[in-house]
C-alpha cells in the first residue's frame, strides 16, 4: 500500500507545553486510520499538522509526495486534503447547497451550476437533499455535521480527516453521521479519523493508533487493539471508556 501521508518525528509546542512529541506515521493509499486516546493526548493536534491548520515545530510532513509547509505550496495540499470537524463551521448566512457548493467554484474553478449539480449529488448521499435550500440554523446538529460531510467531499479530496466529528452531537445523533462514515470509509478513500466512539473504531477501522502525552503508545488491527493490547496505557484507557 503506497503511503499517501508521510509523518516523520514531528513535535509540536503550544508555550512550554509539548502536544506532539517525536511523532511518525505512514498512512497508506485507501487506508482507514483510527486514532484514539484520552483527551489531551495530541489526537487533534496530529490531523491538524497533516493541512497545517496546525504548524509542526519539527519533524517533516508529506501528503501524496508533496512536503507540507507554509507557503505558496500548501493551497495545492489543502486542495487535496477534506477535513470535517467538531463544530460544523458552516457559513449561517448560506443555503446549505451554496455552503456544498462555495468551495469548488472558489478553488477548483467550478461554474455555479456544475458546483450546484454536485452538492446536490452529495447532499442526497448524505440523505439531504430535500434540506438544500434550507439554513444551517434550520437543521439539526447530526444534519449539519452530515453537510460538513459533504462540503468535504465537493473538493473530491484524495484525504479526508475527521476530528472528532460526532463530539458535539446529541447522543441520538451520532448514529446518523457515523451511518455516513461508515459508508464513505467502503468506497476507498482515505480517511484519518480521530474519535472518541470505540465501536465504531472497531468498526471501520483498517488500523487503530492509539496515542498517549503527545507520543503514538500502540498501533495495530483494531482486534489487536480491543482484544490483545501489549500496552497497559492501552489496557486502562480501553477499561476506562468501556465500562461506561
């Protein structure tokens, strides 16, 4: 499997607090990568260097052969990179299909009606279509998270990463977005996905990392992970979750 993402000792401080310290990962073309841990342990920050919305200190970071840095090239990374987040980050004052529909015309160099055509296309593969001339203020948190979905996809990334996309949810719906998810991650993408959600993890995933202090602790096949973990970092964070 070719990697597509290329992570190699890479350290992040936010002061004198160290969020990622020498941290690697190889993330391969059509993988399905998992990340989880407590909170605090460097999860978000991690996906967050891969477009820079987080700057790494050190270390080097590649995506699809292309070094991430500051600068002139990272527009073309970003281009290529989806990204879904806890809050919705939705433009309130646009038509769920202008939020789907902005981003291809303004990087991609879409026509309206093309941009138009395939948020609509999304939006019914979210199950929304019958929402597109709605606001965000008029759907619910799972529907709006379903849009940040499909805005995602309007740029037909080669890379979507999620983080922690169903946290701010309401508990009955979660389901709706990870039914979503669960479907994206069958159709060959390449998805990082830092959660919180371990049946899902379970689920979806073709690789876990677990992360702990700002250090990736253990990796492996999530029934390695769940069932067999080496590490007792590992071992307690799983009791911890689980037993709720």
């Amino acid at each position: 499997m070719r990697p597509i993402i290329r992570m190699s000792g890479i350290d992040k401080m936010f002061g004198s607090f160290r969020a990622l310290h020498e941290v690697s990962l190889d993330i391969g073309e059509g993988e399905i990568v998992v990340v989880i841990g407590p909170s605090g342990s460097g999860k978000s920050t991690l996906i967050r260097c891969i477009n820079q919305l987080e700057v790494h200190d050190a270390g080097t970071i590649e995506v699809d052969g292309h070094l991430v840095t500051r600068g002139a090239g990272l527009a073309a990374v970003r281009a290529e990179v989806g990204m879904v987040f806890q809050s919705f980050n939705l433009f309130p004052h646009m038509s769920v299909l202008r939020n789907v529909a902005l981003a291809p015309v303004r990087v991609r160099g879409l026509s309206w009606s093309e941009a138009n055509e395939r948020a609509g296309k999304l939006l019914a593969r979210v199950g929304l279509e019958a929402h597109a001339q709605k606001y965000p203020g008029q759907l619910s948190g799972g529907q709006q998270q379903r849009v940040g979905i499909a805005r995602a996809l309007a740029m037909e990334p080669k890379i979507l990463l999620f983080d922690e996309p169903t946290s701010a949810l309401d508990p009955e719906m979660v389901g709706e977005v990870l039914d979503v998810m669960l479907k994206l991650a069958k159709t060959g993408a390449t998805m990082v996905i830092v959660t919180h959600e371990m049946g899902f993890a379970r689920k979806v995933a073709d690789r876990v990392v677990f992360m702990d202090g700002g250090r990736i602790i253990e990796q492996g096949p999530p029934d390695q992970m769940f069932d067999a973990p080496r590490d007792p970092r590992l071992r307690n964070f799983l009791n911890a979750v689980l037993s709720h």
